[in-house]
C-alpha cells in the first residue's frame, strides 16, 4: 500500500532527538526557546510561542481574545474538526462561511455575508498548502486567526503566510509539512497577548488562580522541530515537484487541478483534484490498485452542527480526492498512482 502521507525523518532528525536523550533534560527548556526564536525569525514574526498542538495554539488564541459564551466565529466548514472543537472549548458559536470553488479556501464575500455584532473572530485556514485570500478578509476590523497548520512556508504576495493575521497558528502533527509528532505553534501580534498566551500555556510556578492550561512542548520534541525546520525549504521544493508532475500527466483527463496563482502559490500539503463523478467511487478503485487516496478533509462542520445550506462545500466534498504526496514519495510510486488514475479516468 502506498500510504497518504508519511514524515519525512532523515538521520539528521533522529541524531537530533538522541542528543536531548542523552542530555536528559527532556522538559520544555532552552531547546523550545531556541526553537520559537529560530521559527519566528524564518517566518519575519515577531514573537513564537511552541504549544503541545495546534488545537492547543487555537485555543490560546480563543482565550486571549477573551471570547466566550454568546460570541461568534466565522470559519470555513471545509476544514478539519480541531478548529470546531477549539471553538466548544471556550463555548462560542461557530458560523460557517462558503468556500471559493477553485481554490476550497474560505469565501472572503460570504464572510462578510455572515458578520454579525456578535462576531468576536475569523478564523482562515490556508487549506492543502494554498495561501487563502487572507488580505480581502483583512479589511473588516475583526481579529483575524490565521490557521496555517497546512501551509507552513507558503507565502501569500510574496509574504509568508502568518504575517498577516493578528493571530497565527500552526502545527506540527506527525503528518504536516514538518513533523514533531505532536506540537503546535502560535505567534501575536500584541506583545501583550503574546504574554497572556504563555501565561495561560503553563500551570506552574504562578501566584494565583486564573484558568491556565499545560499546553507546554518537550526539548524532544522542540529538537525534532528545528531539524525539520532546517530542511522545510527543501520539503517544499519536492513537495512541489511531485505537484507538477501529477499536474503535467493529468491536465488532459477530466478532472479540475489545483489552484496555481503565480505570487501565492501552494506548498502542497495536499494534492487535491476534484471530479465529475463522485469522489467515493475512486477513492474504493485507487485502494483497491494498494493507492492510499482520502476524502481531504474529515467531514464538512456544519453536518455536525446540524446547519443547512453550503451547497458549495457539500459539492466540493461529494467531488474531491487527496492523492499522495510528501518528500520521500519515490518516483516509481508516482508513476504507478499516475498511470492508475489514468487508467481509471480515461
Ligand atoms: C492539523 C490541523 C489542525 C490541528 O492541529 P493539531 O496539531 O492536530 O491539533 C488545525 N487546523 C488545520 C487546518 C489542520 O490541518
């Protein structure tokens, strides 16, 4: 079977990790710190701070905006649940916003369809590595999370993605553009906020009682992070290779490509084609040829939620398919995926 996705861990990375073994300083220290530096100096961000996850770097985000109960989000329902379960941990509502049709990222025009004077917060994922159209969504006066767990070193007119929102998170989850297993990160803009947010991020050593969270990253795993941080440039040049391939063998079969904007292009955390049939059926032919192809995304949030509507992103989902793609996916095994879809397709 060739798998979805997969780390790419090189010697480097494990030499890495043995050496915090060998230190026996496992606990967050001056690894992490090295780590947020080196993170936010790559990125032009003015302050880093490593969490246990992406969820976690979400939350923190919600909690430093104090919002609560009553209060709305918008966000896209073409996305993973992490960010719907951010949401319940502060009790707000989530109101979902339609997707743009090329791109699957969030609709700038249907957000603005959906503000309220309950709107407390946007959040915009980068969705499969494709910069959303965060400068149109910037206009409104709303804080702006950026969610950039899937974009990692994408850049968007020429700016790297989590420089524009008030808030940007990231993570680093086994599978995402870097891997530290689990681990997240989040930056501010305020330098305020960024205090609340490593205030709320650790329980211990502190005077009072105000809610905070152990929402702490290790030296392992903040190790793993700067050698994969290291070797992300090169990540994303095979990532974006493997991309043009598939994209130069399909053009000619019926099916819609990724988005390929010249000044904001994708990094390609996923490879996602939408068809004209519906996406199930393949996905069943591709693992049954051992190809490991998913629905890219979970579930569309507003069938959890119950809400009606979002014609767009229910079609968009019933039509789309996440071929692999990741660094060390070999050559020989594109050429089969390549030939197997034709096959299929043709
Ligand atoms: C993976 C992901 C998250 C959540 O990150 P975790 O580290 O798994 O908690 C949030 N948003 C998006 C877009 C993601 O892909």
């Amino acid at each position: 079977m060739i798998p979805h996705s997969k780390p790419t861990i090189r010697r480097k990375d494990i030499r890495a990790v043995a050496k915090v073994m060998r230190r026996r300083q496992l606990a967050g220290g001056k690894i992490i710190a090295e780590f947020e530096r080196l993170f936010a100096d790559t990125f032009s961000l003015n302050h880093a701070v490593a969490t246990s996850s992406g969820t976690a770097a979400l939350h923190l985000a919600l909690c430093a905006l104090d919002i609560g109960a009553g209060d709305e989000i918008i966000l896209p329902g073409f996305v993973c649940v992490s960010l719907l379960q951010a949401i319940q941990y502060v009790d707000a509502t989530a109101v979902f916003a339609e997707i743009d049709p090329k791109t699957y990222n969030i609709d700038p025009d249907d957000v603005r369809r959906r503000i309220t004077d309950r709107t407390r917060a946007i959040i915009v994922p980068h969705l499969f590595g494709l910069p959303a159209d965060i400068e149109k969504i910037s206009c409104c006066g709303i804080p702006i999370i950026e969610d950039c767990a899937q974009a990692i070193g994408a850049k968007y007119n020429k700016k790297p993605v989590g420089s524009f929102g008030d808030f940007a998170v990231f993570s680093f989850y086994a599978t995402k553009m870097m891997a530290t297993g689990e681990g997240g990160m989040i930056t501010a803009k305020s330098a305020s906020l960024v205090e609340k947010i490593k205030d709320m991020r650790s329980y211990d050593g502190k005077p009072n009682l105000k809610l905070r969270y152990n929402y702490k990253m290790s030296d392992i795993e903040a190790a793993l992070g700067i050698a994969q941080l290291k070797a992300l440039p090169q990540f994303i040049q095979q990532r974006i290779q493997i991309a043009e391939k598939y994209s130069n063998e399909f053009h000619n079969l019926a099916m819609q490509l990724p988005h390929a904007p010249r000044d904001s292009g994708s990094v390609y955390y996923r490879y996602v084609v939408r068809l004209n049939q519906k996406a199930k059926n393949i996905i069943k032919l591709l693992n049954d040829a051992g190809i490991q192809a998913r629905k890219p995304i979970y579930i569309p949030l507003q069938r959890l939620t119950g809400h009606r509507g979002y014609r767009i992103t229910e079609e968009i989902y019933r039509s789309t398919i996440s071929l692999p793609i990741y660094p060390s996916l070999r050559s020989g095994e594109q050429r089969y995926i390549i030939n197997t879809v034709r096959q299929i397709l043709e």
